[in-house]
C-alpha cells in the first residue's frame, strides 16, 4: 500500500483522526497529516480501479438532475444562486476568453460560463456526468489524462469548483494547471477547509472530510505552499458562504441528530459569523496566477 504524502512523497506522517465513510460504505478510513509538507490526506487511499465504487449512490446529489424532495429542491435553489456567485468570483476583472473548468460534472459552471460567451472546455471521469454535460453544450468535455494531450498556455482561466480534494495525483495536477495556464490567465480552486468551525466542531462526523472521496485536505497554508512551490501565486481567497449551511446539515445527518436541518442552519450560521473575523470559512476560494507576468 502506497502511504506517502501525494504532494512531497515523504512517509514520516502523523494520523490526526478515525473516521468512517458516513456516506455510503461505513468503511473505516483516517487522515494523515505529512510531517514533511504539513498537508492532510486520506488513508487507506482506494486503487484508482475501485475508487468509482464510492461515487455510486442516488444521494450523491453534485452528479444527479430532476430529483423529488425538499432537501434536492432546496439544493437546487441554492446551487443556482451558488453558481452565479462562483461566476462573478471567478470572472471578475477577466473579459472573455478560454475557460478550462476540471471536474465540471454535469456542465452546470460550464453550462452557465458558455452562455455569458466563453469558449469552453471541460475535464469529467464520470462517463454519466459526461454524457449529461455533452448534451447540454457545445464545449468539448475529456477525461482526466487527456488535459496532456492539450497545448501549453492555452487557457485565460482554469476552474476546479470542490474538486482538487478529490484527485489522486496532486503532483501531477498542479504541474498541469501550471502548464496549461496563458502567462497572464487565472486559476480557481475552491476547497473545503478543515479549520474552519464547523470542521473544528465536527471533527470526523465533518462532511467535507467526505473519505475516501476526499483524498486530500487542504489548509490556506498548505495550498499556498503547494501552488507556490509551481510558481503560481496566491493572489487572494474569497469566500463560499452556503457552503457552512450544507455541510453542517451533512454532518448533522450523519450524527443522527433530529432536526438535521435546523442544527446545521445553527451550527452553519455559527460557522460563517466566525469566520467574518478568522478568514476560516467552510469553503474557501483561492485565486492563484503564474508567477512571471502581471496578475490581471
Ligand atoms: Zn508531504
């Protein structure tokens, strides 16, 4: 079994917590912290053959449309309010120009960036959320491996919305973003972020841990070092402020506490009113641009 850091390759780790996939399986997993590098990462990590295994469920709602219910309805609303935030957060000051959206799922972001004219590309390992996304818009969606096959700087921004966390080759992802990236162009990544409260407050009943989903767990330390180390530097971090709310409402679920929906409002609201102070908010965004040429 490989147990090295999936950053810096270093075996000297520390394991910070037990937790269970509360989601699906119930299978036991812990986390890792890299003594070397300080990053967290998920242990045992699944053979990439099996790891489509804990993605098949009907609850898992980013890959799933048209669903019955209030909490799906409610997670629609919400994601179609979320989505034109994370659009402003990303286009911002930008005019457009080539966008390479990783891990796009069913195309929403994409979906949403085409119309406002952008040309568009997407990267998906989900066949079905490929085929859903394919119908939908003109842009050309590949699987993972194929972002080699692209030509260096040829995107003004690249966006991966809550999906670096899941990635197995760290390393090699961020070399890509970093070759695929236009000398003056952006990159997007939004993250769940342990230390903020609710990640503090729930410890291994914290959805955004989300194993063995979650391969990886990133702090503003860690991502910045990391990034920085492929000379792409920290421009500023934003903010995902529904993000609290759900996740919260998750890890209520998975306590199985009653009244999920208003403990994790609570706990949610909790959450964002500290991290107006701490800057440790349940998302975070962070905007990174190539280190030679000007930020736009
Ligand atoms: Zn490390």
């Amino acid at each position: 079994m490989n147990n090295k850091c999936p950053w810096c390759g270093s075996d000297k780790a520390q394991i910070n917590l037990w937790l269970k996939d509360d989601f699906l399986t119930k299978e036991d997993f812990h986390i890792c912290e890299c003594l070397n590098c300080g990053l967290l990462y998920t242990m045992p990590r699944p053979p990439k053959e099996k790891i489509g295994d804990y993605y098949k469920s009907e609850e898992y709602y980013s890959h799933q449309e048209n669903k019955k219910g209030f909490i799906p309805r409610l997670y629609e609303s919400i994601k179609k309010v979320n989505l034109r935030h994370k659009y402003k957060i990303a286009t911002k000051g930008l005019e457009v120009g080539t966008l390479l959206d990783i891990g796009c799922g069913v195309g929403d972001f994409l979906h949403t960036a085409e119309n406002k004219g952008w040309q568009c590309t997407g990267v998906e390992p989900s066949d079905d959320a490929k085929e859903i996304a394919h119908k939908r818009m003109k842009a050309p969606i590949y699987r993972s491996e194929q972002l080699e096959q692209l030509p260096d700087k040829s995107f003004d921004l690249i966006t991966m919305w809550h999906v670096l966390e899941h990635v197995d080759d760290l390393k090699w992802q961020i070399e890509q973003l970093q070759r695929l990236v236009k000398p003056n162009g952006r990159i997007v990544i939004a993250v769940p972020n342990y230390k903020s409260y609710d990640g503090q407050f729930y410890k291994e009943h914290w959805a955004a841990y989300d194993v063995p989903r979650h391969l990886n767990h990133f702090s503003r330390n860690t991502i910045t070092k990391i990034f920085k180390a492929n000379n792409l530097i920290l421009e500023r971090t934003t903010k995902l402020v529904w993000d609290a709310y759900y996740i919260s409402f998750m890890s209520e679920q998975y306590r199985n506490h009653a009244f999920p929906l208003i403990r994790g409002a609570f706990r949610g609201l909790v959450s964002n009113c500290k991290a107006r102070r701490s800057g440790e908010w349940s998302s975070l965004v962070y905007i990174f641009h190539p280190k030679t040429e000007n930020p736009k």
